[in-house]
C-alpha cells in the first residue's frame, strides 16, 4: 500500500512565511545582539550520483550506471545565517543524533557570542525534543520549527541542493576519506565566497508553496 505524501495547509505555510519575514526583518533592525539562522542536516554516501543526463530524443536508454557496495556516509550538519549567508557547520561520519545536535547548539552560541539565536530547524526527532529544548534555552537560542513536511521553507536546503549539483559526479569512493575530501573542498569554497554570483540569489525570502 502506497502512503500518500503528507502536505501541510497552504494557510499554514503562508503564515509561516509571514512570520519568519517579520522575525527576519526584527532581526535585520537589530543586527548587532540578533540572528537568524536556518539549520539542516545533509548526507553523502559513498556514490555521488549525477545531477542529470540527456539523450536524444526518440532513442532507446542505453546510459549505463555502475555502483558498488559501499556503507559509508558522511554528513554535515549547518546552519546559514539569513543576512550574510555564512555558514556554521560540522562534518562527521558518525550519527546525527540528538548528542551530536545539543554539540552543534554549543558551536553556534560560541560563534554569536552575546547574540539571541533564532534558529530554524526541521522537526526530527533529535532536535524536536524537551532536552534539546532547555539546551537551547540555556544558551539563549530561540527554535523555530518548520511546519511538518516543508523542507521548502528552509533556506539551507538550497544551499544543499546546490552542494549536491556541484558534486555530481560519476565517481564511486571505496573510502569515506574520499567523500569527505570533496565536501570539505565545497565547504572551504563556500567560505571563501567563490559560488557567491551562483548561491546568493539562491537565499532571498521568496518562498515556494507546497
């Protein structure tokens, strides 16, 4: 039995967005003790599949694809602050898990020292719950949840999208180390604002409804 995809009320993503437009603009008025960041997880694992392919059109598929076993995975949790676009990040080849999330609420209070963080995240439970919560009160960050089902809402989505399109690649990894290589390249290109033509418009508040 095929379950249907869950989509949240157009009503409720349209207030969302009004919401988060508000806090953006607040924040923007109050730089100097404020911020808001988007904050996601994403994973490679140890094939980097291509972005796209084409054929002629009318002819028989014969593209051949070739894989092999590979178990390794390599994740990075970031988060993108909404004015300047720079990104906060860990790279681990270990869980994401609700130990490594409450570390990673540590790394951004010593980046924003003296700064309320309004953090947007998804609704997963290693960061949807009572004791990420009164970390995250400790530290002074405010969450804010996205609305279930609506990765379309979270800026840095965009950014992973746009690592995953710069990676694909046809080339299989026998070692996580290889994986990793390529992300920390991305990750330090990143920094370096040598995509900043290509990501910038990438992050404006313009929202797709799903």
């Amino acid at each position: 039995m095929q379950v249907p995809f869950k989509k949240t009320e157009r009503e409720i993503q349209q207030n969302f967005i009004k919401k988060m437009k508000r806090i953006n603009r607040d924040v923007k008025q109050n730089k100097e003790n404020e911020v808001l960041l988007y904050c996601d997880a994403s994973h490679m694992n140890g094939i980097v599949y291509p972005h796209k392919i084409w054929q002629q059109k009318g002819k028989i598929h014969n593209k051949k694809f070739f894989c092999q076993k590979h178990q390794g995975r390599i994740s990075v949790m970031g988060a993108i602050d909404a004015e300047t676009h720079e990104l906060t990040h860990v790279v681990t080849e270990g869980s994401v898990n609700k130990l490594f999330f409450s570390s990673f609420l540590d790394c951004l209070a010593e980046r924003y020292p003296n700064k309320k963080i309004h953090l947007v995240l998804d609704n997963a439970k290693y960061q949807n719950n009572e004791e990420i919560k009164k970390k995250a009160e400790m530290l002074g960050i405010s969450l804010i949840f996205l609305p279930p089902y609506c990765p379309n809402l979270n800026l840095i989505e965009r950014l992973w999208k746009f690592m995953k399109k710069k990676l694909a690649q046809m080339n299989l990894f026998e070692k996580n180390s290889q994986i990793n290589l390529l992300l920390l390249n991305f990750l330090r290109k990143f920094a370096n604002k040598e995509f900043k033509t290509e990501v910038n418009p990438l992050f404006s508040f313009k929202f797709q409804i799903i």
